[in-house]
C-alpha cells in the first residue's frame, strides 16, 4: 500500500509537471493562478489510538485508509502560486474552505455571503495569524489551535484532549484545565450551531441517491462508502 500511495503522488507530480510545461509554452504560467492541494491524507499504518468510552478502554490500531480524523487524513499539501503573490512559506494551519475566498480575493471578486472560509490572503501577507482550523467526518469533530487538537464525537458525546508538542501522534488524551475545557467546548457548539444555520440558509436536504453497480463498488473500494 504504501509504494503504491508513492506511485500515485508521482503520477500526480509528473501530470502538474506537464500542466506548468503547456502553460510555460503559451506563455501563460506568469498570467495563471495555479493551485495544488488534496482533499485528504492518507493513513500509512502508523500507529492511531481508539477509544472506547462504554467499555473504558482504549487500544492501537494500525490501518490504511484516509476515514476519521487523524492527522494522518488531515495534513494535506497546499501550494498557491499567483502573479500578485510574493513567494514565501507559511507554517500555520489552514482549511481547504478557505482556498476559494482565497482566489476570488486575489481575482478581486467579493466572496458569497453564505460562506465559512476566509481569504488566505492577509496570512500570506504576514499581516493575520491563523485562526482554529475545523475537520469534520461524522460523527468525529476536530478543532486545532496552536499545540492543542480536540476531537469530539458527536454520537457519544466524548470529547479528547492531545497536545501536539508533547504528542504528535495524538497517542496521549491529556486533562485539560478549566480554561483550556471551556473554551474549546465552546467552540464545538458555536460549529455545530453555525453548520446547522448555514444547511438552512442553503435549504440543504437529506437525499436518497441509487448509483450504478459499477460507481458503487469503485466509491467502496476508495473508502468513501461502507
């Protein structure tokens, strides 16, 4: 699995790589905006723990997938590349809803009202640091600020602590103090709430969809059905 994970990023390094060869050759590459970004990581078999609150139990699971919310599945590459932006690196933490308020600040075009994500802009800049950055994959909820990451599952009402200094692969739950609780817990229901107003503005339905035989086996074999 895992040089097979290689292949496919060399493909895809090799496929960009023709993409800037034909721009480069119109004459177009100082004129485009080009983005590269994923929608999600992939877990390699590196050790994830697994909690199991009704039992009181945890245990360490080894497995290859991109499901949950591991840091694995979430930190992704997200390079911007654009004729109004200086070149620069930025180490801060990101969300990829904030990719298309990004291009349509560069393009000077007002983002939609009805939105989550922030230009990015202004961090690029150096003139904002970053904010809390959201992962969702139901019924898992993550929040990371700085060193800390909780996650919160939304069926069994669990909410866990890690502190990525001390613990980057998020093996080790910490307590939290009172402060550190309150804010956080505050911010999950402030999420919650505002995803709910968002799907209501939007009118956003449950909907029964039937696939083909064929798309249905080849989403169950990338994961994205169970």
């Amino acid at each position: 699995m895992q040089l097979q994970a290689m292949m496919e990023v060399l493909d895809t390094d090799e496929c960009i790589g023709m993409l800037l060869a034909k721009l480069k050759e119109i004459k177009l590459v100082d004129k485009t905006i080009i983005v590269v970004a994923s929608d999600h990581g992939e877990r390699l078999y590196e050790p994830i723990v697994i909690i199991d609150p009704i039992n009181n139990i945890s245990s360490i699971s080894h497995k290859f997938g991109h499901g949950g919310i591991w840091k694995q599945v979430l930190h992704i590459p997200l390079i911007i590349k654009s004729p109004t932006l200086s070149p620069t690196k930025i180490d801060k933490d990101v969300q990829l809803i904030d990719v298309m308020p990004t291009i349509l600040d560069i393009l000077n075009i007002p983002a939609p009202e009805n939105i989550q994500g922030k230009t990015l802009v202004p961090i690029i800049e150096g003139k904002e640091e970053s904010k809390p950055v959201y992962s969702e994959h139901y019924p898992l909820i993550s929040i990371k600020r700085g060193d800390i990451r909780i996650k919160y599952n939304r069926e069994l009402s669990l909410l866990v602590y890690y502190n990525l200094t001390n613990d980057p692969g998020e093996l080790m739950p910490i307590i939290p103090n009172e402060t550190l609780k309150n804010t956080f817990e505050k911010r999950i229901l402030e999420w919650i709430l505002s995803n709910e107003e968002l799907s209501k503005k939007l009118n956003i339905k449950e909907s029964n969809v039937t696939l083909e035989e064929e798309i249905e086996m080849r989403l169950r074999q990338l994961g994205y059905i169970k």
